[in-house]
C-alpha cells in the first residue's frame, strides 16, 4: 500500500467525565506518560492529542477531550435557538461563535469543537451507569456534529455492567456499532476489533487502519521475540555459571557460593529490567510490597526453598548422598561420566549443586577443586518467573493503576528441561557470569534456539499462561 493511498486519520474520543477516555488512549498508544488519570472526574480539561505513526508517517491522530458535563444545558440552549433546526453542524457552529455560550460551556465547547474537526468519535460510556438522560442529551448532542461515531463500553468486566442495558439504549438512537473494551486492559484481539470496526465504517481510511494493525502486530511479535531471547540468554548464563572452590576448605566453598547467588540475583534483575523496558513500563509498575516482585526485585529470594514450593517446584536432590544427588551431578557435568572416582558432596544449601570429579577433562580442571553450579530447580524458577512477568506485562494495559501481577505458568515448573540447558552446562564460556566468558557462536545458536522453545511454548498456552 502506497502513502499516496492512506489517509491520516483524525480519531477523538469522548464522552462522559469519568468514563476512562484517557485511559483508553494510553492503551491504544502503549505508553504510561500521556495525559493525567484520576478517580475525581474533570481530569482533562483541555484537548490533547497523540500520533500513532509508523516509520515518521503519523496514521492516526487521537484526541483526548474533557469530559462532558451539561449536556442537558447544551440541549437547553441549542432547542432554544432560532431558526433552521435540522442543520446540525450548524447549530453547533452557532454556539461555539456565541461568547455567552461558549463561557458558560466551557468544556463542552472544547468538546464540540473538536468534534467538527475529526473524522470520526469514540464515545466512552461507562456500562456500570445506567442509562440516563444526561447521557442521551449528551448523544443527541453528539450526534448534531454529524460524525461517525462507535459506542466503546467501558467497566464492562464489573458485576454491576449493564452492558446489555446500554446496547439497547445505543440502538434506539441508532449507534449500532458498539464495542466492549476494557480500558486499563491490554488485550490484542479487542484492539484488532476495534480498529476493523473502524475500518468498516470508514471506507476512506480502510488503508490507514490496516497499515497501523499490520504494524501493531509486527511490533508485538518483535517484542515478543525480543523478549523471549532476554530470558534465553539469562537461563544460559546461569546454567553455564559456575564457581570453583577449593576441597575441604568449608569457609571459601561457602563464600564462593554466596558469590554465584549474588551474581545470578544481579542477572535476574538484568533480565527483568529488560521485560519491563521491552513493555514500555518502569519501577511503579511494581512496586508494592504484597507482590512476589517489589522493588525491583522479587521479595521471595530465588534461593529460599519455600520459593520453590511457592512455585510448584520440586527441590533438587543435592542435599545429602543417594539417587538425587547422583542425578545432580550427571546433570550438572553434561552426562560426562566421572568414573568411580566421582564424589558427591553434601548439604550444600538450596539453589547450588555442588560436583566433585576426577580422571576427565572436567577432572583436572577440577583436581583439588570443586565446582558449584546452579541447580535445575533453581533455573526452573528462574524461568517460571520470567515467563510468568512477560504474560502479565503482555496483558498489562498502559492505563493500569492497580500493581502489575504476574500470571501463573505451570509449564515450567513440571516439564523437562530443554537440552539447550544440559549444554551450557558443559560450557562455562557461554556464561557471562563466569571468568572464562568468551564469545562463541554455538551460544548464540543455543540461546536463539531456546528463545524460539519459549516463545512456541508461550503462545501455545496462551498468553496469559492458561
Ligand atoms: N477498573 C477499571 N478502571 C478504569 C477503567 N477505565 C478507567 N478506569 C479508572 O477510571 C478512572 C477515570 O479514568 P480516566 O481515564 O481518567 O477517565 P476520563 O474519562 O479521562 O476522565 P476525565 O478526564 O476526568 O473526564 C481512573 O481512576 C481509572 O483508573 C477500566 O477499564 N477498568
Ligand atoms: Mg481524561
């Protein structure tokens, strides 16, 4: 589709005050920063407007307006009004050039002015309302300035919704293109269906709505990839961690490895940081003190065993001798086999595994020494927790006052773990939380390849995580 071909279009949105106008404009524009949102109502007092552009070309204009209050008076006023009555456009052209009207209307002249310059409206309702006659004289009011105009149902989530209400009412006044979106709620499929709905009702613009949706939706699965390659490139720098310390000094092991749980700490937050940026929220997204991530950092330490229960995951078997802690040390060599030689240490406290080898390449590496590595559990958590704050980010509205919470992903926590894993096990070079930290290409294979896993698994269970 050529630029010759779409037209910019002008969107405002209106409606009652209180009714999540500006909210739903965040939403639609994915950022946090534009406008003021408030409970109090009479928030936006002036009109104000933002562009969804792609590549420096700006598609779509929208405007938020301030709330409409009187529209009784407006009723009032224009009935009493000499002259010509069905001209509508005119009637509003009318007031907004009397100065006593335009005064005493302040706000809704704003409103009405903007009206006459847009090529279509949304009209906000709040559905938890009943259906008034404020809000039919507002309607009627509207529909003077002769635009095109769709009913967006806002609260319609809440029990007190009288959704069903409200279309009826809509249809008596012949607004038959109706839709129900929540406002604070991000939710990709609403947004498709309201831009083909406009698209529908705006054959000039067809092009310039299915420019911007294309482009919306190319933008979302970038995003998407991007970042599942953010926590690929975590769980591969910490299963590739490892720490030596030397045998039979209990202090130094202990210090090493207060060393690596601090280090892998400090990469999770890297990686959060990353989601959040890649979403396009900050700090306040999080930080309140109920939730399992506050401050910046999540309150339930990666490395405290009721995390893990907390998350449905099984502790390893590394405490202590005997088939777990075998298991623990095949795992965490790559399958290499140690010989009989191979010790197994003990008791060395949640989140890190502890090898001990001899006779093999990792061996003499190791003579004298022993290698503490994360945990399969630890990392299990480690990814259950991302996936599960990128699927409340992916559902997160750019309107959302209440905390961010994370959504619930089982997967993780009970499948088995990808072999992308076991490799980097075998690679101490692949992680930059090691010394040895070199590039190599097959890291960049393996973490690419892992991010696809992710991102399939992702989508398969949907993206809230159910
Ligand atoms: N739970 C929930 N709250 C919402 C929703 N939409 C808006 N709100 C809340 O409703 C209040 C008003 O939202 P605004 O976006 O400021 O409404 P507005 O229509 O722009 O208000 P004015 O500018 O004052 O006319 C805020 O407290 C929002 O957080 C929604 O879909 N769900
Ligand atoms: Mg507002």
């Amino acid at each position: 589709m050529s630029r010759q071909e779409r037209k910019p279009l002008r969107l405002a949105v209106v409606g009652h005050t209180n009714t999540g106008k500006t909210s739903l404009i965040r939403t639609l524009l994915h950022r946090r920063d534009f406008g003021e949102i408030d409970n109090r109502g009479g928030t936006t007092r002036q009109v104000a407007s933002a562009a969804l552009a792609v590549d420096g070309e700006t598609l779509i204009t929208l405007y938020d307006s301030p709330g409409l209050e009187d529209a009784p008076g407006l009723i009032e006023w224009l009935e009493a009004l000499p002259g010509e009555r069905h001209d509508g456009p005119d009637r509003i052209h009318r007031l907004l050039t009397e100065d006593r009207a335009r005064a005493r209307f302040d706000h809704e002249a704003r409103v009405l002015d903007l009206m006459l310059n847009v090529d279509v409206a949304l009209y906000v309702i709040d559905a938890r309302e009943p259906v008034l006659e404020k809000y039919q004289d507002e309607l009627a009011v509207l529909a003077l300035c002769a635009r095109p105009m769709l009913a967006v149902l806002n609260f319609v989530v809440s029990p007190d919704s009288r959704e069903a209400e409200w279309r009826d009412a809509l249809a008596r006044v012949g607004l038959h293109t109706v839709l129900a979106f929540d406002a604070v709620v991000r939710d990709p499929a609403t947004e498709r269906r309201l831009f083909e709905k406009l698209a529908s009702q705006l054959d000039a613009f067809a092009p310039t709505l299915q420019t911007w949706l294309a482009h919306r939706e190319g933008e979302e699965e970038q995003r998407l990839a991007a970042a599942c390659q953010s926590v690929a490139e975590l769980l591969i720098d910490v299963a590739a961690a490892e720490r030596l310390a030397e045998l039979g000094a209990p202090a130094q092991r202990a210090r090493v490895m207060d060393e690596l749980k601090k280090a892998v700490r400090k990469r999770e937050q890297v990686c959060v940081a990353t989601l959040l940026d890649l979403y396009r929220f900050g700090r306040e997204d999080y930080a309140d003190e109920d939730l399992p991530l506050s401050d910046g950092r999540w309150s339930e330490d990666l490395f405290d065993p009721d995390t893990l229960k907390y998350h449905g995951i099984r502790a390893g078997g590394h405490i202590g001798a005997g088939a777990g802690a075998g298991a623990m040390v095949d795992v965490a060599t790559g399958g290499l086999s140690l010989g009989t030689g191979t010790l197994v240490g003990a008791a060395v406290g949640a989140g890190v595994g502890l090898v001990r080898g001899f006779g093999t390449r990792l061996g003499d590496r190791l003579r004298g020494r022993e290698r503490l590595m994360i945990d399969d559990p630890t990392l299990r958590l480690l990814a259950a927790r991302q996936l599960e704050l990128l699927a409340g980010l992916r559902l997160r509205g750019h309107a959302s006052q209440a905390p961010l919470k994370p959504a619930e992903r089982k997967s993780w926590a009970e499948n088995k773990l990808p072999d992308e894993i076991h490799v980097a096990r075998r690679h101490p070079g692949w992680s930059a939380l090691n010394m040895a930290h070199g590039s190599d290409p097959a890291r960049g294979r393996a973490v690419a390849q892992l991010a696809r896993l992710i991102n399939r698994n992702f989508l398969k269970s949907g993206p809230d995580g159910r």
